[in-house]
C-alpha cells in the first residue's frame, strides 16, 4: 500500500480537511469543495487533474508520466509525496539510533544501528536492504550514536558515547571496522544527545555533546586530532541540534532544555551568549529547518508533556518570532526535518503514540506555520526517527523508526 500526502480526496490519499492548493491554485486557505481538487488558475476540478501553476506536472513527476496524472495512482505532482510499503527488520537485539549511512563506501546508504552490545548493519543492495544483521565492533550500550565523515575517506564514521567512560565517545571507521580514536573525559556527567556539524572554524567539523548541567564542543583538526572549544554550564540538555540561523559560516547550537529553546550563535572562535527562546517548559527535541522558504532558518520543537508542536520563525535580525504551536495528543518526543514534497519548504515528522502509533508529517506553510498533521499508521511504538537520507535514490529523503522494545526497525521510503 502507498500513502499519498497530496491535495486529493480519493482511495489511497491523505488530505486535511482544511486543505488548500498550493502554487497558485487556490486562494490560501480555501479548499476545493468535497470530491474536488485544485488545478492551475484557482480553478477546482474533478481528480485526475494536477495541481501546479502550468497545469502540467510540475518537474515532480517521473519523465515517464504524463502531466495530469491523477493522485491516487501512487505518482507525485507538485506539493505531494508518496510512500511505499513500509519495510520492516527485526534486530536482534533491543536496537536503538537506527539511520541511513554509507557504511560501505559504495555510495548507497545502508541501515545502521546499536543494540546492547554492538553496532549492526543491513547492506543496501540496489534498494534491497539485506535481512541478516552484520555486526560491528562493541559498543557497550552507548547512550547516543551518529555518523559523520571525519577522515575524507568514502564510508563513514559512526561516533557513539561510551558509558563507562562518562563524557567519553569512541570514533569507528566503518570501512575497516576499526577504531579510530578513543576521546575519554571524567569530569562530566553521561551524555544525553550529541549532534556533528560546521560549529567552529575546524577544517573537518565539531562535535556537540550536551550532558545534564554542560554542553561541550569538541573541534576535530584532523580525524585524531581534538581540540576542546568550550564548555558551558546549562540548563538541564534535554537535546541538541546543530544548524545554521544566521548568515555566517558557522553552524550553530540548539538546546532543547526544561526551561525552553536555548540558543548558541557560533563563531569563528566560540559558541556566543546563550538565548532563550519558545515555552518555558520542558522541549524534548529540536531540530532546524525552513518551513516557510524565506531563506530564513527557523527551530521546530516539540514538548511532550504538554503535546506541543512548534516552531521558532526566525527573523532577519536573528531573533525569533513568538512560537506558533499546536496541540496534539499522545505525541511522542523523537522528531525530524525534511522537505518530503520537494516545495521549498521543511516539513515535520514526529510520532504519535497512543493505542494507533502513527508518523505524523506536518508540512510546512508560506506563513511559517505547520498544517495539521497526516498520519501514516505504523505497526511499531518509535523510540527513535531519523529522516537524513536517501535509502533508494529517489532524490527525496527515507523515514527510519526504530522500535526498540519490539526489536525492530520500520524503513518507510518516499517513492514519488
């Protein structure tokens, strides 16, 4: 089965009741009447009829599709996006951090994740995903876990924190299935999240590990080389994220934190003052995006206690505007980014637990807010999503849950 997020009302597709057409089809915020849907000059028509401001298909279309291709049949026009089946890998383990890397340098992005003991993978192989773990060297039940490229070489290094050594993290190239490095520190408390990116002047990146009262960045000079940059006090990391809010160079720092949004404006030298931003409640995930294709980077977030969806609209002057916010009930705390519908603009993926566990794909609106939510069922309780790569080569990024007490892995690729 295909799950079509698109602007139609027909067996197979999802659409909000307050839908309304996009590029110029309809005047924002009036939707076609029930059974319609928009075409090109705020005209609604009958399904079968795309919805874009030439009336053809937009460039989303494969070029074997002719324009006017009805939604429904699994095919993407402008502002759409399909799903195919979803793909289910049982661990074996109870897995965590499950996401897409080139582990084997080939190019292709293969599934990568830990259990309790080791870091295990699922070869991609032309879109077919192998059945049988390989595993990787041990892990020891790291708390958190990414992948960067850190020596330039093809394939990937996955980072992951070592418990044992309390603010250590261990460095694997997994090409070799070798250790590159092992960076042991005793001064702070377990890690609770760490994000990689652009933070400082470093030729290679920085990585940002957030712990309960401290936040520390890590500056890489070359793939064995660190500098510690800074470490700040904070208040009570409950997440981190990196990504660029202003017009400099330099990616910066996004708390999630229990007393609100907490903002580092990197540079050069350092992370700058922090600021405080959103809610002043507990924000368990943040993460950056534009949801409004202003060319300005806003924050989404969510707080789970509360059911709170949110962004941060950033303005020119790097501040940002009040959130704007939306209540949904039984709302999970792994969130993500991405533009699934290729329109400009991010969306928000998020879980929905509850009795009916769902992804829950919030696209992003021209005035920086979310439309309600669509909801893609799913036969799994998310601990964890990650929404950073292309699984089979489509151009448009691949949802990956991973479940850890059910001891699986849900891959739920795009297929436009």
């Amino acid at each position: 089965m295909r799950y079509l997020i698109a602007v139609c009302l027909i067996a197979g597709c999802y659409k909000p009741s307050t839908e309304s057409c996009y590029y110029g089809c309809a005047t924002q915020g009036q939707p076609c009447p029930s059974g319609l849907e928009c075409v090109a000059g705020n005209m609604c028509a009958t399904p079968g009829e795309t919805c874009d401001m030439t009336g053809g298909d937009g460039g989303i279309d494969s070029s074997t599709d002719a324009p006017g291709t009805a939604c429904g049949d699994g095919i993407a026009t402008m502002g759409e996006v399909c799903f195919g089946t979803p793909i289910t890998i049982n661990a074996p383990g109870n897995p965590s951090f499950g996401q897409l890397a080139d582990r084997d340098g080939d190019g292709s992005l293969d599934l990568i994740y830990l259990d309790q003991s080791n870091y295990r993978f699922h070869l991609n192989n032309a879109g077919v995903l192998s059945t049988t773990a390989s595993a990787g060297p041990p892990t020891f039940d790291a708390t958190t876990m990414l992948t960067a490229n850190l020596n330039g070489n093809a394939g990937v290094e996955l980072i992951h924190t070592n418990p044992f050594q309390v603010d250590g993290f261990t460095a694997l190239a997994n090409m070799q299935h070798t250790q590159l490095f092992s960076y042991p520190l005793s001064q702070f408390a377990p890690a609770r999240a760490m994000a990689f990116g652009k933070i400082t002047g470093s030729p290679i990146g920085a990585l940002a590990i957030s712990h309960e009262f401290q936040l520390v960045i890590y500056r890489f000079d070359s793939p064995q080389t660190i500098t510690q940059r800074d470490v700040v006090p904070i208040d009570s990391a409950v997440d981190v994220a990196v990504g660029l809010l202003n017009t400099d160079a330099f990616e910066d720092v996004i708390l999630a934190t229990t007393n609100g949004v907490v903002v580092f404006l990197a540079s050069s030298l350092n992370l700058g003052s922090p600021s405080q931003w959103g809610p002043l409640t507990t924000v368990d995930d943040v993460e950056v995006g534009d949801f409004d294709n202003d060319n300005r980077r806003d924050i989404a977030f969510i707080s789970v206690a509360t059911g709170t969806l949110g962004i941060l609209k950033g303005r020119p002057d790097d501040t940002f505007e009040p959130a704007i916010t939306q209540q949904i009930t039984d709302l999970g705390s792994p969130l993500a980014v991405a533009d699934l519908n290729r329109d400009g603009r991010s969306d928000v993926i998020a879980i929905q637990l509850g009795l009916s566990p769902s992804v829950l794909i919030a696209r992003g609106k021209s005035d920086g807010s979310l439309d309600t939510p669509i909801k893609i069922p799913l036969n799994a309780r998310a601990s964890h999503l990650s929404v950073r790569g292309d699984f089979n080569g489509d151009q448009v990024p691949d949802i990956v849950v991973t479940d850890n007490a059910g001891r699986k892995l849900v891959v739920i690729p795009s297929n436009p």
